[in-house]
C-alpha cells in the first residue's frame, strides 16, 4: 500500500493546523469573528446604532482576549479580522448615536 492511501486526509480550511484540539480557542475565534461582524452590519444602519455599539463593546475586548490565548495562525487571522470590524462597527454607530437610545 502507498503512503498515499494510509494517510488520513486533511481538510481544507481548518483553525488546528499543529494537530492539537483547541476547543476553546476556536469557539472564541469564531465568536469574536461573529460578533465583529454583526457589529459592522449593524453599526452601518442608523436605526440600529444602540445594538450596534453595544456588539462592538462586547466584540473587541472579546477578540483582544481570544488573540491572547491563540494557538495557531488561523485563529490569530479570525481573531484579527473580528478586532477590525468590532472596532469599524462600533466606530460607526457611534458616529449614529452611540449609546443613546
């Protein structure tokens, strides 16, 4: 048999690339990522500034916390991406009002 048939393919996209579990890590990489982005969508409309700027008060220190304890690159990336568009996002429904309801 080649070393091409008894090997265990890998997936495509994957946040574990050393081989390890990191349930932790990834659940806050994606969660940062998510609320990030929920953040930016909901910081560009108007009607929606209070949700979005409390998502995105949530969102940063959330995504600052998962960079601190990342393993690998892939999570670093989320983590990175969910850092910006927190940030983006709550800059803009400040810009539309903030906290004011």
């Amino acid at each position: 048999m080649t070393d091409e048939a008894t090997q265990k393919k890998r997936p495509l996209i994957t946040l574990n690339t050393d081989g390890q579990r990191h349930p932790v890590e990834n659940a806050l990489a994606v969660s940062a990522i998510t609320i990030g982005l929920i953040a930016l969508v909901l910081g560009f409309i108007p009607a929606t500034h209070f949700f979005g700027a409390v998502a995105g008060v949530i969102g940063l220190p959330l995504a600052l916390y998962s960079q601190l304890i990342s393993a690998t690159t892939g999570e670093r990336w989320l983590n990175v991406i969910g850092m910006v568009t927190s940030f983006v996002g709550a800059a803009f429904a400040l810009r539309h009002g903030g906290f004011s309801i």
